[in-house]
C-alpha cells in the first residue's frame, strides 16, 4: 500500500462536511509578504493509502462528487500528492513541493498561515523534473520541511496570486 495526501478545496462548509466523515480539514490564510491575508482556503487535508495512484485518482473522483451532489460543496480545486520517496513517481508528477516553518531565514517564501494550528508554514515548489533533485537536497531535512510530489492538480492558476506576490 502506498499513502497518498488529499487536499481538496472548497467554500467555507467543506469543512463541516469532512468533520462529519472524520477526515482532517485545514483552513488556511495565504499571506503576502507584509503578512497580510490575501486569499483563503477550506480543504481537506489527511493521508489516506491505497494499492496505487490510479486507485488514490478513483478514490478521490468518487468522493469530490460525493461533496459536490451530497453535501452541495463548491469544489475549487483538488490535489493528490505523494512522498518525494516515491520514485516511481517522479515523470508522472506536475511538481515537487516543500513545506517549513516560517522563520526569519525563509520568510522570503510564499507562506500561509495555518488558523487551525496556529502556525505559519512556507512553501517552495519547482516544476522543472530536471530540478528535483537539487531542490530536495536543499529542503530534506531543513528544518524539518515535507517535501513532496505533486501528482495531480485540477487547478494550478489557483496560487498564481499568492506566490507571485513574493517574486
């Protein structure tokens, strides 16, 4: 079995929808870097394992129908990202993405801040392939960044705002 994290986003009631499954959600604030909230999510976001992707892909269609018919949610976008371990993995990815702690020395970084715990956390992400590996020899292990690939993405455009606000 392989584990897979399923993020998907959606209005404000998405939230009650996945706590009565028991599914872990996240309500995020994107910040621009005076850290001021520029853009909110409502998503799921838990680990759930299966044989493979395709099964995970499955998995998942099935359920943003299930939010979409059952619980009227409005499904902005859905995500299904993998361990960066998985090597197998890697040609079919979109990106590779890090998330850390925001600290003085990466506050530079796209960062949001995370309302159910209280928390700030930074990401950095690269598409090129050709870059994974540098980029994961930066992020293993610093400070104890996830690093992950990013295997679907129905709705990339959705962050364009938020990351070019740090360019």
């Amino acid at each position: 079995m392989e584990k897979f994290e399923i993020h998907i986003t959606g209005d404000s009631n998405i939230i009650g929808a996945l706590q009565k499954r028991n599914l872990k959600s996240l309500h995020a604030e994107m910040r621009n870097p005076h850290d001021i909230t520029i853009g909110v999510e409502y998503m799921s976001s838990f680990v759930k394992e299966f044989k493979d992707y395709e099964a995970c892909k499955l998995w998942v269609t099935s359920f943003v129908n299930i939010l979409k018919d059952w619980d009227n949610i409005n499904i902005i976008r859905t995500k299904i990202e993998c361990p960066y371990s998985y090597k197998h993995y890697r040609d079919q990815s979109i990106y590779a993405e890090a998330h850390f702690p925001k600290t003085r020395l990466t506050q530079h970084f796209p960062f949001v801040y995370n309302v159910n715990s209280d928390k700030y956390v930074c990401t950095d992400r690269v598409h090129n392939k050709s870059d994974y590996n540098e980029f994961s020899n930066i992020w293993i292990g610093f400070l104890g960044a996830e690093v992950e690939l990013c295997l679907f993405d129905d709705n990339i455009a959705h962050d364009e705002v938020w990351i070019n606000s740090f360019i």
